[in-house]
C-alpha cells in the first residue's frame, strides 16, 4: 500500500544563516520569491520557522516540489509528513516509506546489495524531553525489526529517515531533493549580462543570479548579417534562466552599423575588441535603466584571442561599471557541465552565430592597448554611432 501524499514541502537553507544582523532580510528574500514561483499553481500555504521555509500546497505538489528545488537560496527541500512526536507514528510512517522506496517484502534478494539506512533527528525544540540520539533509537528499533532490506550505515547511509523536533511540530521525510544554493535573488542588487548565443555567457549569469543578484541581459544583434535564427536563440536562453529567476528583460541592440564602422576604419587585428568596448559602453548606460551596478561576462582568461589578460583590461577600461566574470578561471569543460546542469547547453550549441563573429579578424590582437584603442574610436566616431544604437533598443519582458 503505498503512503498518503506529503503533507507539506520542508525547506532548508544553509548560506542565509550566516548573515548575522542581515538574517530576516535575507529570508524575507528567499520568501518573497518563492511566492513569486509559486503564484501561478496555487493556492498554498507559506511560512517561515527558525532555520526553515514550510510550504503547504493545497495541489500540484510534485510541481511545487520542481518549482522549490530550482530556487536560489533553497539548500534542500523535503516532501514531508506532519506528525505528533510518538515513537510508534513515526516508525510506522517511517517503515511505509521504505516499503515505497524499496518494494514490499520481507527478505532482500539474494545476493543484491542492502542499502545502508539509518534514522536522523534534529531537535531544534529543546523542550522535547528525550534526546535526539535516544529517539534515532528508538525510531530505528521499531522500524528495523525483522527487516533484512537495509543495513544500519550510521556514516554515510543510502537512505535516510529524517525526523525535525521543531516548536512548530514535528516533520518526517525520507526524501532530500537539492535546491541551487547561494542567496536568494535580489538580496545583492542587481547586475546586467552581455548575453551572446555562446556556452558561457548564460552560465555567468546564472553564477551571478546564485550570488543573490538579479540578472537582466543585453544582446547584440546585426542584422543582416545575423538572421532570425539568432535572435530566437538569445531569447529562448534567457528563457531557460528566467525558469531560475523569474521573468527578465532582455535588451536588444541594433549593432550593424558600429560594426561597420569599426570593419571600415579600424585595424583589422582590433576589431573584435572594438566590438567588445563599444558593448561595454553601451550596456554600462542600458544598466542604469537597470539599477544594475555591475555588468556580467562570460569571458574566461585564455580562452579565446580576445580574452588575454591585456585584452580583458582594455575592454574594461571602456566600461563605467565593475565586469563581473564568474568562469574568469574556468575552463571549457567546466562551463560545459555548468551549461548542462541548468539547462542551457541545448540551446547554446543550436548552430547559430552571434555578432563577434561578424568581421572577424584573420589574425586578432593578443595585447591591445586602451589608449589607442581611444584614439581609434574617436578617429572613426563611434559616439554618435552607440548613441543611434540605443536609441533603437528594443526591450521586451521573457517569461520562463
């Protein structure tokens, strides 16, 4: 007989509790936006205990579950039974999730594996009367007598029966499913992400979204040597991360004609810095439609031409905000698996090109030098260029 379905979603989180003085701001956070997930399958119920998030949805709870699990803050969440704090309820549960987990029966198969089990309780009441390893105990004795289908593994379990004494009440589950971690988004500000079509762009802006900042993109798009199919591609991307975040504006640019210019006027082995300072400028003044105080990059140092450690300095130097590069020590294969993890290397690797690869020079610069890029920029009039380039800005809010 399988069990009753969870009473509720228990919600742990690690990181939040280390900010002292900051603590209720941060969980105030990390509950404000899980409402904000959850709005569009509700109703349900939501709360806050010491050192806990307790969510009760009326429906959809294995939905809810999914919805849970992908929001930054969250360090683990259960489906969880409410029960009184007896011996015999708890075991009783305890040995019918088993029965789920593992299939009814009496003996363990003939020469499988047994799984390593062990019984864990946290007593965050301290009223309760009995200790926590006396309750493990006893739980692990009523549960375990006459089964073969699991062995005591105290260290490292396979499974794991956990049982929360909390002042609120007392909370069972066999099941931890692992949220994202980090900080909730928006308790750190806000940044804004130079999003290509790339593997790594998307993955820096989900590392800034884990760090507690809210994530709006700007992308570059120059047509008509780019098609449709590009523009689909950056907005199906920041679709994905808005499944992470909730929904995001996303900035288009119409870049063709600076690329043009600098195709036209510049040194040839300058080029793709050029592109790359004249994005920096003009998503330093689309931030601040923002409110972003930072501007977020996927570059990562030797990975291409333009991203040795001259070259990054040159392009900051046109920035007006601090640049952001969380895989700035990365290596591909790293930013790959991050890609895969949360659900951007499909899209990524659809066969699309993005506008750096316009114009590209046969042999880039390894060390350009910001001072003559300047003087370059200035030759060619870019200004006026960035400034037409922003007047034709199209926004538009992405939904997951």
């Amino acid at each position: 007989m399988s069990h009753p379905e969870p009473d509720l979603l228990l919600v742990r989180y690690a990181e939040l509790a280390l900010k002292g003085g900051n603590r209720a701001r941060f969980e105030g956070t990390l509950v404000h936006n899980l409402r904000e997930a959850l709005d569009p399958i509700g109703p349900y119920e939501i709360r806050r205990a010491w050192g806990r998030v307790v969510i009760v949805p009326e429906r959809r709870k294995r939905q809810a579950l999914r919805i849970v699990a992908r929001t930054f803050g969250v360090k683990s969440v259960s489906p969880a039974w409410r029960l009184e704090p007896d011996v015999d309820a708890l075991a009783a549960l305890g040995r019918r999730l088993l029965d789920e987990q593992l299939g009814p029966g009496a003996r363990a198969q003939q020469g499988a594996a047994v799984p390593g089990f062990r019984v864990r309780v946290k007593r965050a009441d301290k009223s309760f009367p009995q200790p926590s390893g006396e309750l493990e105990r006893r739980v692990a004795d009523a549960m375990l007598e006459g089964e073969e289908r699991v062995r005591v593994e105290l260290r490292e379990p396979d499974l794991e029966y956990g049982i929360d004494v909390r002042p609120e009440g007392t909370f069972a589950f066999l099941e931890r499913v692992p949220g994202p971690g980090g900080l909730p988004v928006g308790t750190l500000g806000r940044g804004l992400c130079l999003l290509s079509g790339g593997i790594d762009s998307p993955v820096a802006a989900w590392l800034g979204m884990k760090r507690g900042l809210r994530v709006g993109f700007v992308t570059f798009h120059s047509p008509p040597y780019l098609g449709e199919g590009s523009r689909r591609k950056v907005e199906e991307l920041v679709r994905v991360l808005a499944g992470w975040q909730g929904p995001s504006r996303l900035h288009e640019v119409p870049f063709t004609d600076v690329q043009v210019a600098i195709r036209d006027g510049a040194p040839e082995g300058l080029r793709t810095i050029l592109y790359r300072r004249s994005m920096a400028r003009i998503a330093t003044r689309l931030a601040a439609l923002e409110k972003a105080e930072a501007l977020i990059t996927g570059e990562s140092v030797g990975q291409v031409a333009s991203q040795t450690l001259p070259n990054l300095a040159t392009i900051e130097d046109a920035a007006g905000l601090p640049v952001l590069r969380p895989l700035v020590t990365a290596d591909k294969e790293e930013a790959i698996a991050l890609a895969r993890r949360i659900g951007t290397f499909g899209v990524s690797t659809q066969p699309e090109p993005d506008c750096c690869t316009v114009f590209q020079p046969r042999r880039p610069a390894l060390a350009s030098d910001a001072a003559v890029c300047a003087r370059v920029e200035a030759e060619i009039e870019l200004g006026p260029l960035e400034d037409a380039a922003l007047d034709g800005v199209s926004t538009r809010r992405v939904l997951a």
